[in-house]
C-alpha cells in the first residue's frame, strides 16, 4: 500500500464564488508544492435557489464533474479526487446521497455553515 504524505482533501474552485482559479490551477500548483493527492470539493449545488452566494449553481455541476474527469485523465503524476462539500441540512441528505452515486464522487466533505 502507497503512502501518501502531501495530501489536500479540500479545495474549491471559482464556481464556489468565495475562490479563484479552476480545476488545472490547482492541479498544477499541487504538483509545483510535490503533492501527491488533491481533492476539489466545491460546495455543493443545493436543489433550489437558496443561498447561492457560496456555491455553484446546479446547472454547473455537469461542467465542474467533466472539468475533473478530464484532469484525471490528463495528469498521470497526481492523484486527483472527486468530491463535493455538502453544507448540512436535514432536507437535502439524499439529494447529497444521490449526486455521490450519479457523479461516482470519491468521497463527500460535510460542513455545517448558517444559512437561510
Ligand atoms: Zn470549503
């Protein structure tokens, strides 16, 4: 078994509105920094228009999912992983549940922020 030591399990994109840079900026300066396994973890796209002020919108999702496919494909010398960071609430559990099994998502980050 591999054993990695630089890992970032947490980044998030231009889409998130609160970050610069998209997939392959990030991708390229991990290889510069000699990490070894990167997961971009946008903040999930909630079902409804509702606090959209930190996260992409849903229609995007589709594109972030490709954008990091092909990063996979592209770059051979980092480990990349796909996820999403699901801000906690109650009512959009299976929502959550259901994007990891469509998009195959490597694992979810959860995080419980205020919100209305
Ligand atoms: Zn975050």
């Amino acid at each position: 078994m591999e054993l990695y030591k630089k890992i970032n399990l947490h980044s998030h994109t231009f889409r998130c509105k609160h970050a610069q840079g998209n997939v392959a900026d990030y991708i390229e300066e991990g290889i510069r920094n000699g990490m070894q396994v990167l997961g971009i973890s946008d903040h999930t796209p909630f079902p409804e228009p509702r606090d959209t002020g930190i996260r992409m919108e849903l229609e995007e999702l589709p594109e972030y999912i490709s954008e990091i496919e092909s990063a996979q494909k592209k770059y051979q010398n980092i480990r990349i992983l796909k996820s999403l960071e699901c801000d906690y609430t109650k009512e959009f559990i299976s929502f959550y549940k259901e994007m990891k099994e469509n998009y195959h998502l490597d694992y979810l980050i959860g995080s419980v922020l205020f919100f209305l």
